[in-house]
C-alpha cells in the first residue's frame, strides 16, 4: 500500500511539473521549428493537446492514449500543423521529461518513436515545397504577434500562455470549438496593446510610479486600437479591450461590471492573472500555483466571475 500511495504521488508531482513548464516547452518548440508566419494557434494547439496527452498518460499510468493521439497526427487525422512540429514537439518533451526527473520509460518512449516516424515522414516530403493553409485571420494575428514577439519576448511568452488557458477553460465549460478558437485568438492578442508601452516601464524590476502605471493601463484600449485596424480581428476586441475590467465594476478601461464585461474579457482575465502570477516577471520570481488558485478564490466575485475561477480551478487541479 505504501509503494502504491508512493506511486501516485510521485505521478501527481510529476504531471504538476510537466504542466508548469508548459509556457516554456511551447516556446522553445515553435522557435526550434516554425518561422515567426508559421507560429499559428493551430501550431500552439497541437503542441498544447500534446502536453495534455502526456500529462493523461503519467497520471492514469496508461500511455495508449498518447499513442493514439501522436499516431493520428501522423496519419494526419489530428490536429496537426506538421511534421518537423509533431517532431520537435516530441523531441522537446521527451528531453524536458528528463531535465525534471520524470522517469516514466514508456512515455519517454512513445515520445521518442514517433519523433522518428515524423523525421521519416519530413525526410520524404524534403523533395517538395510544402503548401500550407494559414487561415486568413491567424496570418493576421501571426503578423501582430510577431511583432509583439520582436518588442518583449516575455509578454510573448506570457501570451502564449494565456492562449493554452483560453482554450483549455473553453473546453472545461463545454464551448464548440468556434467560441474555443475565439478565447485562444483573444488570449494571444489581449496584451497587444503593450506594443505602445516603452520597454523601460515594460520591464522595469521594481514597483512602477502613479505616472508609469497610468501608461500601463492603456495598453487594453491601445490593444484595442491596433487590432481594430485589421477587420477580420472585430472579433477579438472585446477580449482585448476588457480584459482588466473587475466583475463588481472598478476595473478599467470602461469601468464595466457583471455581464456588462464581455464573456471572452472574463475568461481572458481569469487565465490573464492566474498566469501572471505563476509566470516569470521582471520584478519578481514565478509564484506556485497552489499560492495562484487562492488568489482567484480570494478574488472569486469581486475581480473575478465566480463561475469562471470554479472552472479555472478545475482545470489546474484536473488537467488532462
């Protein structure tokens, strides 16, 4: 009983690593293997489906569902941005699994195997030029993003983040995968905004003064200004533009309240702050995730809506 209670907690631990390092290892694989056109958010869905895979497999000591999911991908029956991601994605995982001393052979091995089999299949279609589909609208976030990406690398990193917690809380609370894709979109574009703030307050590592942080609160109607631009985005701006508005009024830059913010802007806040709060930031080390879902709770109904910290709690404390 001892060895099985050992077992499981040492299993619990290790999907919570995995998780956590869940940002880095989808920016180290759209960097090894996409051009900045390339990094869509089917690219960032597929590496973060993957994750999930694995993260079912270690906590359930059952690999099969990674082998199906990595072996329909490869026959193209997933979601699947292409061979060198499913490759590197794979690739990265495995040595990732490594460095955090997972030590599950079976995983490790699956990841292995099908990098193989996706560097064979890479291999054959060396001889032709590769055309690849980017829906018009995800070329027009690419382009944003990478521009985001050129100005601050860690409010990209950040975004990416936001975008898999998006998705993720779209799913737990059952949405199609249209309003998912949305959530994801605006969660990859809700600090575009920050393209107008200057890099010095932007990462300043100490506390920023009344003038600097009135700079900082712009950047959500900035954000705003800046995809507007781009017609096919008219969707995302709600995301974009009421992301810091509070569930019981105070927030800005509208001072909305309740229902009057947005849905996508309540979702957005929720995976925004969580984030933020786990992630690396100029001023300060990454805080646990244990000290971040109290927070949310703390916060539940009054920045927050209430339902939407429910879910997000399930979601870090559920993952699959």
């Amino acid at each position: 009983m001892n060895h099985k209670l050992a077992a499981r907690r040492q299993a619990d631990r290790d999907c919570s690593v995995i998780d956590a390092l869940r940002p880095e290892l989808a920016t180290e694989v759209l960097y090894k293997s996409c051009t900045p056109r390339e990094r869509t958010v089917v690219a960032d869905a597929f590496i973060d489906a993957t994750i999930d895979r694995v993260i079912e497999a270690r906590s359930g000591g059952d690999a099969s569902p990674l082998s199906a999911w990595l072996a329909a991908a490869l026959d193209g029956a997933a979601l699947s941005p292409g061979f060198a991601i499913l490759a590197d994605t794979c690739v990265v995982l495995e040595a990732s699994l490594e460095r955090a001393g997972v030590r599950d052979a079976t995983l490790r091995h699956e990841l292995r195997s099908a990098a193989d089999r996706a560097m064979t299949c890479l291999r054959r279609e060396e001889r032709v030029t590769p055309v690849r589909a980017i829906d018009e609208v995800d070329a027009r976030i690419n382009d944003l993003f990478a521009r985001l990406e050129s100005a601050d690398v860690l409010t990209a990193e950040h975004s990416r983040a936001v975008s898999s917690w998006c998705g993720r809380l779209g799913r737990r609370l059952g949405l199609c995968e249209q309003d998912v894709t949305l959530l994801t979109r605006c969660g990859l574009l809700h600090d575009i905004g920050k393209l107008k703030v200057p890099a010095e307050i932007l990462n300043a590592p100490r506390a920023l003064s009344p003038s600097e942080w009135r700079v900082i609160r712009a950047h959500a109607a900035a954000g705003e200004s800046i995809a507007k631009k781009e017609p096919l985005l008219r969707e995302t701006l709600p995301g974009i533009r009421g992301h810091h508005e509070r569930f019981t009024g105070g927030g800005y830059p509208d001072g909305l309240r309740g229902d009057a913010i947005p849905f996508v802007a309540r979702v957005v806040s929720v995976a925004d702050c969580f984030n933020a709060m786990i992630g690396r930031r100029p001023y300060r080390p990454p805080l646990s995730p244990t000290f971040a879902l109290e927070e949310l709770q703390r916060n539940r109904g009054t920045q927050f809506d209430p339902a939407l910290v429910d879910a997000m709690i399930d979601v870090v404390l559920h993952a699959q």
